[in-house]
C-alpha cells in the first residue's frame, strides 16, 4: 500500500535526476531502479514503474492525478527513445518542461478561483449573518418568517433561491475546471 504523504522533492525534481543520471552515462531502466530502491524482474520501463517511481518522488504538493500525468509522459519518453532511438535525456527534459507547464496551469487556475471562492463563501453565509443581525437589533425576523404565511412564503422561496444559487456555483466551477482539462489534454500537457 502506498503512502499517500510526498517524501520526496516532487516529480520534475525527479526527472530532472533521471535527466542527469543519463546525461552521465546511465541507462534509463537502472536510473529508474535506482531512483525507486528495487532491481526489475525485465530491462523494460512500464507505466506501473514509471508510476512508482514518480509516487517515490513526489511532494506534498502534488496529487495522485498529476503523478499519474508526470509517469505517462516518462512513459512516453522511455518508448520515444527506444523505438525512435531518440536520445533519453531530451525526451525526459520535454517531459519535464510539459509537466512544468501543468503544475503552473494548475496554480494560475488555483489563483484565479480563489476570489470567487471567496465570494461565494462570503455570500453563503449573508443569510445567515443577516438573520442574527436582525435578532439582536430586535427586528424578530425569525418568528415573522416561521409563524406567519408571508414569512413561511418568504424562507421557502429564499432557501429555493439559495440552494440553486449554490448548486449553479458548483456546476459552473466544475464545468470551467473539466473545460481547462480537456484543454489541456488536447494540447498534450
């Protein structure tokens, strides 16, 4: 069973080791093994190793589904070299920057979300907030609002009102978040 704490200094840093352990000489497959501790039964990298060996690497930061990004593209850059003959250190520099790339997508996404998260936190608890402000200035909104038919009207349209407003904020940050990713996936980040 894996880990789930990042022990290591992330999984660029971790190409960017394999990059220097070929440019001085190694191999691609014995750099792999030195990097996750272990010998391999076969001299062939594959996906599950590639992954293991970025999961060994990997930071706080990073989540399981960009690690499984950084392994497919260090995947993709062990086939290049072996079935293109591509030298294995270029391919493994691409790879890094791409990955450099999404890493810094992911954080411009995280900061330009941050504000409307905000927002829509503030705003959902405006409600609330106004309620306990109308009790203690004696306003007695909340017996208005459970004991008369307009008060009853009033929260029932209100809590509608608010639960859709939540739940359209939900779908649009979903959509805009699923839209950036397949974005990304078509350009190859």
């Amino acid at each position: 069973m894996r880990d789930n704490q990042g022990s290591g200094a992330g999984t660029i840093a971790g190409l960017a080791t394999l990059s220097s352990m070929l440019r001085c000489g190694g191999n691609l497959v014995e750099s792999v093994e030195v990097l996750t501790g272990r010998s391999f039964a076969t001299r062939t990298l594959t996906l599950n190793r590639c992954y293991e060996v970025m999961w060994k690497c990997h930071s706080r930061d990073e989540n399981p589904e960009q690690i499984r990004m950084v392994a497919m593209s260090l995947s993709a850059a062990y086939r290049l070299s072996e079935e293109l003959g591509c030298e294995a250190a270029r391919c493994i520099d691409a790879a890094a920057a791409a990955c450099r790339r999404a890493h810094q997508v992911d954080e411009l996404r995280n900061k330009a979300f941050s504000m409307p998260k905000a927002t829509v936190k503030l705003l959902s608890a405006l409600p609330i907030a106004a309620m306990a402000v109308a009790e203690l200035i004696g306003v007695r909104a909340l017996s208005f609002l459970f004991s008369t038919m307009p008060g009853l009207i009033c929260l029932t349209l209100g809590s509608l009102c608010y639960i859709l407003g939540v739940l359209w904020m939900h779908a649009l940050a979903q959509a805009d978040h699923t839209d950036s990713v397949n974005a990304l996936q078509r350009l190859g980040v």
